[in-house]
C-alpha cells in the first residue's frame, strides 16, 4: 500500500512518459505536497522495486515510466466511479484480455509480503497451539462462516445462525428454497474434501479445479464442465469468452500462472480473481474461486478466508472493477484485510 504522496507520483507518471524526477518535484509543489529530493528519490526507489514504474537512463537523463503491470494497482475511487451507471462507465462491452496473462506479477510488494507472511505465522502458532479437538471446531468454525457469507454473495438469504443449525444438525431454515439449502451444504462438502488433504492442491490443475465446482454445484441443476455457451453477468457490460476452446486455454495459462507464483497470497488472490474473470462454468464460478483460494492458502500453511465481514456490494464491485478495468487495487485491499481478521479471529 502507498502513501498518499506515492500515490500521486504514481498517477503522474502512469499519464506522462519519460518523466524526470524534477518533474516530479515541480507537480507534487503545484498541489502543495512539498517533498525534498531525498524523499521523492526514497518514493521512486520503492516504486521501482515494486516493478510498478521503469527507470531509463543515468544521471540527469534520467526519467521513469510507468510498467506494462503498472494499472493494475493504480488507485481508483470506488464511490465516484460507481456513481456512474454502468452503461457510462462503460459505453461497449468489452471482453476478455489475454494480454493479462503477462501482466498478473508482483502483486504483493516485497513489504507485503513479509508483514502477511509475520501475520501468518502468529496464526501457525495459535492453530498449534490448539488440541486436535479445538483445531477440528475452528475449521468448523471456519467452515460455517464461509459457507453462509461465500452464499450470502450469490444471493442466498440463509443467516449465520440459520446456516450453523444446517450444517450442525441438518435442519433446514424455514421459507428458504431447496436451493438455498443445497448452496450451503455443498460449501460444506467442497471444504470437508479440501481439508482430507489440502497438500493435494499445492499443484493446480484444470481437473481440480472442475472437482471443485462439480462439489458445489451439486443438486442445482446447473451443469457441469467447461461451459460451451454465453453467459451475462448482472451490473457489467463485460462479456466472458464464450468458446470452449478459448475457456480451456485461459484456464490451463492461469494454472501454469499460479504454479510459477511463489507466494502463497498471491497464488490465491490470482485464483479468486481470475476464475471469476474466466467464468469457465455456466455458474457457481466465483464460489469455485473462494472454495479454490481457500485451497491453495492451507495447501501452503497459510491462514484460509472466512469473509465474514466483507459487504457482499463492496465485493462485488472489487470484481467488477477487475472485469472492467482489469485493476486489482480494491480487491486486493478487501483480500488483505480478511486474511488479517481471519487471523485475528480464528484458532484463538
């Protein structure tokens, strides 16, 4: 995350090629964010390293430029930019980019990295903590809040305490649909077969990640496979590739993408992103990214997400804004604080 200052010398340089650090100086001046030479040196320096700008040149000569990667983090204002009606926001539909592919890189900073990975191991330390009897309740735990709020996204009016009675003591909540009911018992399920042996999803493949989906789909009426056909997405104009052939290809780049990807958090936050953004299946796809996220984060002893205090709203528009924008800055904003309540919260 960056400072505000950082953040304006970001957006200067992502609208103005070849900028030089005087540039720089001058612009941060005019809004009266005075910084001196070494500041704004030490500012460059961590941009660079977090790959989000390029450096051309010696000396005087030298000025930056922003990276191919560089908008995917760029900071945007959510509230103004979903003030818009999404036909203004985004006049055509626009489709799926390939090009992302090449982008999807450093999307922790070094900094990050280590401050979650710190984070991690207080949660490695509370979970060992624990007797095997209290660990097994903690993913209970874990379970029922993922199952109601992964649910509560895609729609389903189960409340917290409604869901712990079904999944406790199989009792369905009265006035909810067979659907309903369905949804969050297969959430269930895809967690009982995940954590039987999470060390089998440190590879990902394109037939794990149908295992999963046929898990949570199940009794739904809702095929399974690769889907073959078109399918719209309520509150975008952004249109999902609609060949079997494309989806396939798409699917197998990210797990090759996220097999390459050291971090553990990056790995998942790739996942839930890009399944989402793949839509491979006719539904249930962004279900198939949490449960799937989720996989990868114990496959590697790293905390998984209930995202039990996420606003469903707030999560749908980080998505939207990656469908639309191809920009992650705000999902993975919501991403890191949920994996840090998660901490916080579970396996104490």
């Amino acid at each position: 995350m960056y400072n505000k200052r950082q953040e304006l010398i970001l957006d200067f340089i992502l609208k103005n090629d070849f900028v030089k650090r005087e540039d720089i100086e001058n612009f941060l001046t005019r809004l009266g964010q005075n910084a001196s030479k070494m500041t704004i040196t030490r500012d460059l320096k961590l941009l660079l390293n977090n790959h989000v700008i390029i450096k051309s040149g010696n000396a005087k000569a030298t000025t930056y430029k922003a990276s191919a990667s560089s908008g995917l983090l760029k900071s945007i204002n959510v509230e103004n930019y979903f003030a818009q009606d999404q036909d203004k926001r985004l006049p055509g539909t626009v489709g799926f980019n390939f090009d992302i592919f090449n982008l999807l890189k450093n999307l922790l900073t070094e900094q990050e990295k280590a401050e979650l990975a710190q984070i991690n191991n207080t949660y490695l330390q509370k979970r060992n903590n624990l007797s095997e009897t209290l660990r097994k309740k903690e993913f209970e735990r874990l379970t029922i809040e993922l199952a109601w709020k992964s649910s509560q996204i895609e729609g389903n009016t189960y409340t917290l305490l409604d869901t712990e009675r079904l999944l406790k003591e199989n009792i369905s909540a009265q006035g909810k649909t067979a659907d309903e009911t369905n949804m969050i018992l297969n959430h269930k399920r895809a967690l009982d077969f995940v954590l039987q042996a999470p060390e089998y999803y440190k590879i990902l493949t394109v037939g794990k990640i149908e295992e999963i989906h046929r898990l949570l789909v199940a009794n739904l009426n809702v095929s399974t496979g690769i889907r073959q056909g078109t399918v719209g997405i309520v509150g975008t104009n952004y249109k999902p590739l609609d060949n079997i052939y494309q989806i396939t290809e798409a699917l197998q780049k990210l797990t090759s993408l996220v097999n390459n990807t050291k971090n553990p958090l990056e790995k998942a936050l790739l996942t839930v992103l890009m399944i989402a953004y793949i839509q491979p299946f006719e539904d249930g796809n962004k279900r198939t990214s949490r449960i799937l996220a989720n996989a990868l984060l114990l496959a590697f002893d790293y905390c998984p997400l209930s995202y039990r205090s996420v606003d469903e709203i707030e999560y749908k528009k980080a998505v939207i804004l990656f469908y639309e924008q191809n920009n992650l800055a705000y999902f993975k904003k919501l991403f890191i604080e949920q994996f840090k309540q998660a901490v916080n919260k579970h396996f104490s």
